[in-house]
C-alpha cells in the first residue's frame, strides 16, 4: 500500500511542476507577444481605456525587472486570480467557472461514449479478425478518423436536425421553455446527444483500433493457450482473458488523449454553440480578449492534469503487477 | 527499393491513399489554370446549387465559386501542412537525437519537457499561439509544428538510444568523430524509416490542424482555404448545404489518403511487424 502512495505521491508532484510550467509559459507568451504587455494583457476592448491600462501596469509591475513581473504573475495565477476581462466586465475566473459545468459534462458524456463503443466494436473486430465484421469496423474507424470534427458535426446537424428533425440543433436547453426536474434533464439530454457523439465519435475510432491491435498482440500469449487448453468457454477466453488485459494500453492512452478532447470541445461548442468553456475560448479570438484566451488555457490544462492523475489511479486498480515505484 | 516499392503495391490501402492523394496534389498544382481567377472573386449570383449556370460545385454566399474554392484551398492546405511538418520534424529529430545519445541528465531534462508539451491541450495552446501573435502563414506555420513535435521527439530517441550503443557508432567515437558528426552522419540515417513514416502521419493531423484553425477565422485573412470556406458557410447550412459540404469531404479525403499511405510506408519499411498484425 505504501507503494500506491508514494506513487501517487510522486505523480502529485509531477501535476505541480506542469502547472508552474504552464505558468511560465503563459508569462512569455505575453512577453513575446508583438506589442506592449499590458495591452495584450488588456485585449482589443480595454486597450481603449488608458486608466485600465495604468491600472494593469501598476498590477503586474510591468516598470520592474522581468524577475519581479514573473513572481508578480505566479503570485495572482497561484492565488486564483486570473485577472479581469475589461469585454466582459467580469473576472477572468468567474467567467470560466460558471461555463466549466457544461464543458465536463460534454467531454465526460463524449469520453464514456467513445471507451463502450470504441472498446466493443474493437474486440468485436478482434474475435472476427479477417471478417466481414473485422473489415467494416476498420473501415469504419478509418473513415472517423480522417473526417474533421467541426464538419462531421455540422453534417450530422443536417441530417438529425435539419432533414429528420429528431434533436435539437444548438445550445444546452430549449430557451423560455419553463422545464423543471425531470423534463429538464430531458431536454439537456437531448440537446448533448449531438455534440457529444460528434466529439466522442472521433476518439471511438481511436479505442476501437486500439483496443482491436492490443486483443490480437495478447490472443498470441502462453496463457491464453493455457485457458483454451483447459477447455474454457470461448466468451470467457474473451473477456476475462483478452480483453482484460488488453485493457492497459487503452487506459494509458485514454489518459494521454484527454488534453485532445479538451481542445476539441473548442471546436464543438462553436458548431453547437453548447455554452461550456470551448465556445467561450472562440469567443475570446474574436473579440481579441487575450488575458481571457490565457486563463482558459490554464484552467483547462489543470483539467487535463486532474484526469491524467485520475487515469493514473485507475491504472494501478487495473493491473496490480504494476511497479508502481518504476 | 525494388524490395520496399513491391511491399507497399501488395498493400491495397496504401496504393488507393497514394492515388487519391496524387489527385489532390494534382488539383493543388492545376489550380491557378483549372481557375485562373481569384478564389475570393464573385464569380456568380449567390446560393447557385451545384451543377446550375456551369457551377460543379455551387456559389457559396457571395456568389463564389466552391468549386475554384476547393482547388485553390487544396494549394494552402497541402503548403502549409507539409511546412509545419517540416518544422515540427526539425524541432521532434534535434531534441529526441540529443536526448537518446547523451542520455543521463540530458536525456531526463529533454523528456521531462516533452511529457510537458504532451500533457498540455495542445489545440486550445495552438488557438493562443495564433490569436496572439496573429493569423498569418508564418505564425499558423510555426505553431503547428510546437505542438506536434512531442512524439516524433519520443520515437527518435528511442532508436538514438538502441543504436548508440552499436559497433559502428563506437568505431565513429574512437575515429574522433565530433557528436554532431555523429549523430546527423552516422545514426540518424539508421534511424529515419520510423521518422517518414511518423512524418506522413504528421502531414494529415496538420491538415485537421489548419482546417480546424481556418475554421475558427484564425487562418492567414489572404489565403483561401477549405477550414474557412466551411466555417464561412455553416450559419446558412439550412438553405446551402453544398457550401460546406464539399471542403469538408476534400479534407477528409486528404486526410485518410495520407493515413493509408502512412500505414503503407509502415508496413513496407517494416514487413516484419506487419506480418504480425496480420496486414
């Protein structure tokens, strides 16, 4: 037990300096922006107002050494002060914190989606390996993954809502509609269908060959053989045998592809127009709110770090053998 | 060669991708004589269906022509697809060369910034990068290649740390060869099948890349490309489908041709793996 500790111990450490990476980055980011920092820092709205400008400078020291501007910015970001959109008359982190909800719940949504499916028609495909079956889901997942996000969602607009006019086409509820508990589950529900399977389709792909590639490499081990020699069920071969195992690689990249479904979400919301922290970050490019574009950026990257450590945990669930000190 | 060319024609995948893809290549080259006017001309009335007045692929809703649209797009995409990847290969080879022959603490710093740049969203670092140094080929070019260098990175190392230890990498070193020399001179050629075919993979997600930016109005304002066309379009999808409709399939065409030639080179430089997978 004192191995899972120390090893999420060391992984918590780890999250820490990617944080203050990110930090940095973002600190040199504004430095090296063409320009003077404070009005990037201001964007295109507030650079208008010479006393915000003043009152920036004063904020992050911009007359002092690049040091001290560095500490002065670690300081506010450390202290859950991400600044203030002079556009939006609000500050930074309590825009991002009232849309963040909405963007778990669509990532979240996508990501369970896209590990049953992707999972189930991968070891579908691996069990019929060089069938029909095998052939259509590879084909299939060759397909998703070539086709952009944003246009398989707006394709999918036309067909569901557009030609069949089964869900809804933009936004998280119907507006003015008055729903309440249940009805309005209902309807959220109906309005995530779309948005999530577009951005979930993608990663299916991704599982379903993975998961097809790993079930094979792990078909071919002694133990496997040893199961079939002992005369067990074939589905059990598959599932407890296989499958299981074959696992590992899709729970490791799950983790690693979650900073993916982040920076998709940007894309999916504008399509949707789906009122989470992605539509918010395209709203930002278009007014030029650049201090705004950096704080989603930071909250999502410790997004990302929070699901990585998560996929971490569940990692040393999955597989016991694991060293967790190496 | 004979051997390699013979391997990737028995792939049947990899010969469909390589086709298509000389067709869009095709396209890309023939463009300013397929449509020897501006892309960004009005070249009829608005919201012509496809195939009216001459229009293959429809007016768009200035009276555009998509058809001239896509063909001219085909040039920008492929362009700064293969640029990008050229800096992302550059950035990915120096810093995964230096980490797999020095090893030790080179090595641990090198593949700590990596995991850095491979844990952060890197769409959402690719949005700020372009926002804030502004929309042009040269800033969409260079922050492609920052955010897609970290696995090419990984890959090097690896075959830099298998093939360092070698006979002929330990007779370069007691020749008095510099490490440079024997880096780019003597290892990296050992080491450059996993690099192509990590590169081709590399040109298709910068195709999703520089659409996706495009799409968002983060493109170079001068350039058309099939990224804007659909994001220009998608608030009139109810009354013109075909607007959007068309950038979309020539990107994702592009996309999976470069795929299936990326698996084909895969297979062809390494048959031995692809027989264990049944290919």
């Amino acid at each position: 037990m004192g191995g899972r500790l120390g090893f999420i111990a060391q992984r918590l450490v780890k999250a820490v300096f990617v944080i203050l990476g990110i930090i940095v980055l973002n600190f040199l980011l504004i430095r090296l922006a063409p320009g003077d920092p404070a009005l990037v820092l201001a964007g295109e709205a507030g650079a208008a107002d010479p006393k915000f400008l003043d009152d920036l400078r004063r904020e992050f020291g911009l007359d002092q050494p690049v040091w001290r501007q560095l500490l002065i910015y670690m300081q506010g970001i450390l202290s859950f002060d991400l600044g203030f959109s002079y556009r939006q008359k609000q500050p930074i982190l309590d825009l991002i914190l009232a849309r963040l909800p909405q963007t778990i719940l669509l990532t979240g949504t996508a990501l369970a989606f896209a590990i049953v499916a992707g999972v189930s028609l991968g070891a579908m495909a691996a069990r019929h390996v060089g069938t029909w079956w095998d052939s259509a889901i590879t084909t299939l997942a060759l397909l998703v993954y070539a086709m952009p996000q944003f246009w398989l969602g707006l394709m999918l607009v036309l067909l569901f809502s557009v030609q069949l006019g089964w869900l809804p086409t933009f936004g998280s509820n119907t507006i003015n509609s008055g729903f309440t508990g249940l009805d309005h589950a209902l309807d959220v529900g109906r309005h995530l269908i779309l948005p999530s399977l577009t951005l979930g389709l993608f990663f299916m792909a991704v599982y379903a060959r993975l998961t097809r590639a790993s079930m094979l490499e792990v078909a071919d081990l002694d133990f496997v053989r040893t199961g079939r020699a002992k005369g067990l069920a074939e589905g059990r071969i598959q599932r407890s045998y296989i499958l299981r195992n074959a696992l590992l690689p899709v729970v490791t990249y799950a983790g690693l592809q979650a900073g993916y479904l982040v920076g998709g979400s940007i894309l999916i919301e504008t399509v949707f127009a789906w009122p989470g922290i992605g539509r918010l970050a395209f709203e930002a490019v278009l007014v030029r709110d650049y201090n705004l574009l950096l704080g989603i950026f930071i909250i999502a990257s410790v997004l990302v770090i929070a699901f990585n450590l998560l996929t971490d945990l569940i990692y040393t669930i999955v597989d016991p053998r694991i060293e967790l000190g190496a | 060669m004979r051997d390699f060319l013979r391997r990737f024609a028995r792939n049947k995948g990899a010969l469909i991708g390589a086709a298509v893809l000389a067709l869009v290549v095709a396209l890309a080259l023939l463009a300013p004589f397929l449509f020897p006017e501006d892309p960004w001309d009005i070249a009829g009335p608005p919201f012509r269906r496809p195939g009216e007045m001459g229009f293959l692929l429809g007016t768009d809703t200035l009276g555009r022509d998509v058809a001239a649209g896509i063909a001219h797009g085909a040039r920008v995409t492929l362009l700064l697809s293969l640029v990008s990847t050229a800096v992302a290969l550059s950035i990915g080879v120096v810093l995964g060369a230096i980490a797999g022959y020095h090893g030790g603490w080179v090595d641990d710093l090198v593949m700590r910034f990596t995991e850095f740049f491979q844990t952060i969203p890197n769409f959402i670092l690719l949005v700020v990068l372009v926002a804030i140094f502004t929309p042009s080929i040269t800033s969409i070019v260079v922050a492609i290649g920052i955010v897609s260098w970290p696995p090419l990175a990984r890959i090097v190392r690896g075959e830099f740390l298998t093939l360092r230890s070698r006979e002929f990498v330990q007779a370069a070193e007691v020749l008095g060869q510099g490490s440079a020399r024997i880096i780019f001179g003597e290892i990296l050629p050992n080491a450059l099948s996993p690099v192509i075919v990590s590169a081709s993979l590399m040109v298709a997600t910068a195709v999703l890349l520089e659409s996706a930016l495009s799409f968002l109005g983060l493109g170079d304002p001068n350039l058309m490309s099939w990224g804007y066309m659909i994001g220009a379009s998608r608030t009139v999808i109810r009354q013109a489908w075909w607007i959007s409709c068309f950038p979309g399939i020539a990107i994702a065409l592009t996309v999976l041709a470069l795929n299936l030639v990326g698996e084909g080179l895969s297979d062809a430089l390494n048959p031995r793996l692809a027989r264990k997978r049944g290919a």
